[in-house]
C-alpha cells in the first residue's frame, strides 16, 4: 500500500511552513516531503506536526535538485495528495539594477522549479489530489519596479488556471493563491532599498493559507485573502492597464 503524502516546497518559512502546519492538522498524512535549502528549519518542522517530516534540502533553481526528487518518488511511489509550490522570490528594483544573475534565478525558482515539480509529482496524484501554487496580487497586473517577479507570478496564475482544467479527468485540481502583502522573509530578500516605500495593507501567512484551504475545498482555481485585495483584482480586470501602473506609480512616488 503506497504511504499518503503531502510535498511543500519553500517550507522553511513564511507560506511554506504555514502550509505544513495548515495541512498537517486538516489531513491526514503518513509523511509531509518538506523541501528547501536549509534542512536545519526543515528538520525543526517535526516538533511542531503528527505526520512524519522528511526533509529534503535542495536548491530548486538547479536540475539536480529535480533529478533527486524524481528519483526519490520513483524509488518510493508515494500516493502524493497535495503538492504546494510556494518556493520563490522577488527583487523591489528597477529592472536595469538588477543583475541578470537574479533576474534569472527569479525566473528559474518561480516558474521554472514550479513547473518541474508539478510535472514530476502529477504521475504519483490520484484523483481527489491538489496542487497549490504560488502566485501573487502581481499575477493580475503589469508591476514597474517589481518587473521580472509581477510577470513570474502572471505565468504561474496563467499555467496553474489552464492547468487544471486540463487535470479535471484525472480528478486533480489545481489552484493559484494569489496574496497580497504577506509579512514573511520574504521581504528581507525583496526589499534591498526605498524602491517601493507604498504597502497599503499587510496579511498574515496563516491568513492566506487558510483561505487558500477553504477556496480549494469550493471548488476555486484561485484563491485571493481579503476583500480589498479582491476589490483590486476586479480594478485590474475594468481599468486600463496603463491607467492601474500610472496609480501604482504614484503610489511609490515614481
């Protein structure tokens, strides 16, 4: 009999983590894959759920890192009822400041990584199996000064919508989690300086996370915390895209 599990990758912190610890008293699971590169948080996980953690410290912006994971789930053939890709980061900067270096690790650990372990982790999903991926309030909008990492999320909420209306005979359902401010450690990477000053409004991860949990459970293809923020999702979907990025400007004083 295959052991029930659940994969969380970016569990170290912020979304990630609060995933595990979501997941882990809503379901039940024999192992919770826990992935990330610093496999001492990894490890501190198990303390604090029922399921067993098995940490796994990859560096997911590398091919490598899908080669282990590929052949750990082979060697296993685990039943994997939910994936949650919540690795990723994000630079406030212009783009011309930013080193191509990071704007292409931004690339590889947003999209690239999500789209490797959803691959690589469909095969093990039986039907009434879940993938939760995360995009951003950025998916909705063109982002000046958050360039590279808006335009990331817009690919993440465009692949994970079409996604699961290709997965709906294989009764695997997929969902975006589209936040916006989210207090996490995020933010000690993304904020290197007074680029982006204007944060109207903060969630808590734990917030976001149980939204996402309750959206999944009626049936969403994504989940958005908080009425403002869906109030400027809708902004987004009847206003000119130049007009919302002209506001944002004036918001960051730029």
């Amino acid at each position: 009999m295959s052991v029930k599990i659940a994969v969380v990758t970016g569990a170290s912190s912020g979304m990630g983590q609060e995933f595990v610890l979501k997941l882990d008293k809503e379901q039940q699971f024999d192992e919770i894959w826990v992935i990330a590169r610093r496999k001492e948080r990894l490890e501190t996980l198990q303390e604090k759920v029922r399921a067993k953690i098995v940490p796994m410290a990859l560096d997911l912006t590398t091919a490598a890192a899908y080669e282990q994971y590929k052949e750990k789930l082979e060697l296993e053939a685990p039943e994997v009822s939910v994936l949650v890709n919540a690795s990723g980061f994000g630079v406030f900067k212009p783009f011309s400041e930013i080193s191509l270096e990071e704007q292409l690790r931004m690339i590889d650990l947003n999209d690239k990584a999500l789209i490797a372990m959803t691959y690589l982790t469909v095969p093990f999903m039986k039907p009434g199996s879940c993938i939760y991926q995360l995009g951003s309030l950025s998916s909705f909008q063109p982002v000046p000064y958050i360039n590279v990492y808006g335009a990331s999320k817009a690919f993440v909420l465009s692949f994970s919508r079409a996604l699961n209306v290709e997965l709906k005979s294989k009764g695997i359902r997929v969902m975006a989690v589209c936040p916006g401010w989210v207090k996490t450690e995020f933010f000690d990477h993304a904020v290197q300086d007074d680029t982006i000053t204007y944060y109207n409004r903060y969630y808590t991860a734990e917030q976001v996370v149980r939204r996402a949990l309750s959206d999944m459970k009626k049936g969403k293809d994504v989940s958005i915390c908080g009425f403002p923020v869906r109030a400027q999702v809708l902004a987004t979907k009847l206003l000119p895209h130049r007009l919302i990025m002209k506001i944002w400007c004036k918001q960051q004083k730029k």
